[in-house]
C-alpha cells in the first residue's frame, strides 16, 4: 500500500455541499474533508485548476477552493485557507 504524503488527517464526512463555478451552482456531497481540503462526489465536470466556492448546505462552512484531482467519482479540492484561518 502506497504511502500518503498528508500533512493533515481526513474525516469522513458525507454532507450536501454547493460548489459554485462562476455563475453555475452544483449539488453535489462530500466524501471526506481534512484541514486543507476535501473529496467531493459529483457528475458534473470541472477542470484541474478551476476555481470554486464550497458550501458545507447544513454547516457553517465556507471556502474558495481550487479543483486539484479530478476523478469518474468527484473531483479533489485544495482550500485556499485552512478551515481555521
């Protein structure tokens, strides 16, 4: 099994989540989060690199986000800001 280079643990965490990408709103939920990130699963197609604005719909969550894997499941979001800042 491939080591992982985290810096950060990952919880599990299934939540509906909205991603806005430009003036598209996506629904989608998320898989897992850690402090710098998140697994988001979806259909819809984003880009490496895209820009986003992530909304935890049932937390008090809110990050801009930019899409760093994408996957046939979701795609892999690095957080601008850790959620603590």
């Amino acid at each position: 099994m491939p080591k992982e280079n985290r810096k950060h643990t990952r919880l599990t965490l299934h939540s509906k989540v909205n991603i806005q990408l430009g003036d598209q709103s996506i629904e989608a939920e998320s898989e897992n989060l850690s402090l710098k990130g998140a697994f988001v699963a979806t259909a819809d197609p984003m880009e490496l690199n895209d820009v986003v604005a992530f909304i935890f719909s049932d937390l008090s969550i809110a990050a801009k986000a930019k899409v760093v894997r994408v996957t046939d499941k979701g795609i892999g979001l690095q957080f601008e800001k850790t959620l603590l800042d």
